[in-house]
C-alpha cells in the first residue's frame, strides 16, 4: 500500500527506518523532495552531485547521515540517470522499463536492509499525466507494504489510485 505524505512537513516527522530519494543525472539543481532533503542536509546532496561524486547512474547508491535534521537516521540516494528525457518519461513504453529497472534496485535495497517501512522521493514532473504514470508503474512493483511516498503533487491523486 502506497501512503502519501505532505512536504515538508510529514516528511521532517517521517519516523521510517529511510528514506530513498531518485536523483536523475537531469535533476540539476534539485527538485521537488530532493530540493527540500538538500537545503535541510546543508546542501550536501547538490555537492555530491554538481562535483560528480554521486553520478547519478541507474542503480547508483548512495548513503547518508541526516544529522538529527530528520527523525529518520538514513537518506539513501538511487541514482536514476535520464528521468526527464523523451525517451525516459513514465508514460512511454520505454519510460516504463526505465522505471522498472530504477524500482528493481529500491526493492533490492529494501529486501537487503530488511527495511519494513520506509519514504520514497520520487520526482516532480511539469505534466501532472507523467507522474500519475509513474505511479502506476509504482503500484505494480514489489515494494513492501508500508512505503510512504514523498511527491509533490501526491494528494491529488490519492483518490484515483485507491490510497
């Protein structure tokens, strides 16, 4: 079951074991949750990815400390390479396994961690069309049960996707 939370504010409270946050290599600057997670950790996720730290491949991972800013202990950024391009967009048939293939390497994680409840970031897209999209493709995957979604626009579409 997919739970929608508020921004900032239910996220500042989220007491989850995590929370993982997609970055794509086009999300410069950050965006959205990850906007919001960068300016509450001082700026340190833009720094890991303007300076190529973090390079935002498919599958890349990445763990940080959220140094008490969080009631959570651990910000895991999944690096999901074009998520803003034609070709990489949810509701294309190519898109789709894009998003597949970013979501098989979160419920890797989850599955490693032995993580039973936990945020998810994911990005905001300029048409609302996209992200409903995604969502979807988020209701088909394997992700527990209690995964708590961070987007921007969520509310509006708890309705139409039975949350």
């Amino acid at each position: 079951m997919v739970i929608f939370k508020k921004i900032p504010e239910e996220l500042d409270g989220f007491d989850g074991d995590l929370v993982i946050s997609i970055v794509g290599k086009d999300e410069v600057p950050l965006r959205a949750t990850n906007a919001w997670l960068d300016w509450r950790l001082y700026g340190n996720l833009g720094e890991l990815v303007s300076r190529r730290v973090f390079q935002c491949e498919v599958g890349e991972r990445c763990m940080l400390p959220t140094y008490s800013k969080f009631k959570f202990d651990r910000l895991i950024l999944v690096g999901g390479g074009h998520l803003f391009k034609e070709s990489s967009l949810p509701d294309s048939k190519q898109g789709r396994e894009h998003w597949f293939e970013i979501f098989k390497h979160v419920e890797e994680i989850t599955r490693s961690l032995k993580v039973e409840k936990f945020g998810l970031s994911l990005p905001r897209y300029e048409n609302s069309a996209q992200e409903k999209a995604l969502l979807e493709i988020l209701k088909s995957s394997s992700l527990p049960e209690k995964t708590f979604l961070f987007l921007c626009r969520a509310a509006s579409f708890s309705k139409a996707l039975g949350a």
